[in-house]
C-alpha cells in the first residue's frame, strides 16, 4: 500500500490549484491530521519562498469576486479566510477603483431598465445591497449617475 504523501508534498499540491491564505491553509492541512508545529514550519518556509502569498490571494479573490459582487461582500469574505488588516486594506483600495461600475454591470445583467415604480426601485436596491454594494453606489446606478 502506498504511503500518503507527505505534508510538504500536500501542501504544493494545494497550492498548484488555486491560491490560499495562510489561514485556509493551517485549517486544511491540520484537518489532514498534521502536527500543528510541522504545519508552521511548512507554511513559514513556503512564505519565505514566496510560494504562499497573502498579496497574490487578496489579488487573485478581488479579481475573481468583482465580477459579481461589491466591496462589502469580498472584505467579509477576505476576513473570513483569515487576510491581515492590511491585507484588507490593499483589497479596499483595489475594490474602490471602479465600484459603481461593477455595481451597474452586474445590476444591469439582473434588471437592465431603471425601476418604474417604488416597489421595483425597493427591489433592485435589495438585490444590489445583497451583492454586497454600498447605498452610495445603489443610489448612483439606479439614478443613473456616474462616479
């Protein structure tokens, strides 16, 4: 029977599919039942060697995530996989280049025409805001405006 490859090994394998951040990475190689000092020295070690980038993944999940949602939603996100402060910051500054136009590709995609009455207007602003969109960028796509 074949060994099981060893937590260096795992770890490359992980990282050649998509990028991780450290946090994700710590969870997902301790599940596997690794100890939790190896774990470290495997992720101290792929950092030095730039293999493991928190800047490469805050790019790669900003670029990925825009398309489809706003800031709000990709900071929490970003939060909830363990990204540093200022690793949150360099994503802020990289979400609000262009929020309200990613904001009136994907309003525009869902409704395409301005809403006609209160209650239509109530529920393109739900559905922008559920994206993770600011009121300011709402109220400017659905008025119209541009930045």
């Amino acid at each position: 029977m074949a060994e099981p490859p060893s937590l260096r090994v795992r770890a490359l394998r992980m990282l050649a599919r998509r990028e991780y951040s450290r946090h994700e990475m710590q969870n997902r190689l301790a599940a596997c039942g690794a100890d939790d000092a190896e774990v470290q020295s495997v992720l101290d070690e792929f950092e030095e060697k730039g293999w493991l980038s928190e800047r490469r993944f805050v790019d790669a999940v900003v670029q990925t995530r825009r398309r489809r949602f706003g800031a709000g939603k990709v900071l929490r996100e970003l939060k909830a996989k363990g990204v540093s402060d200022e690793g949150l910051v360099q994503a802020q500054a990289a979400l609000a280049d262009g929020e309200v136009e990613a904001a009136r590709i994907v309003w525009h995609k869902k409704f395409r025409d301005r809403p006609a009455s209160l209650a239509e207007r109530a529920r393109q602003t739900r559905f922008l805001a559920g994206r993770g969109f600011s009121r300011d960028v709402i109220r400017k796509v659905l008025d119209g405006q541009d930045d």
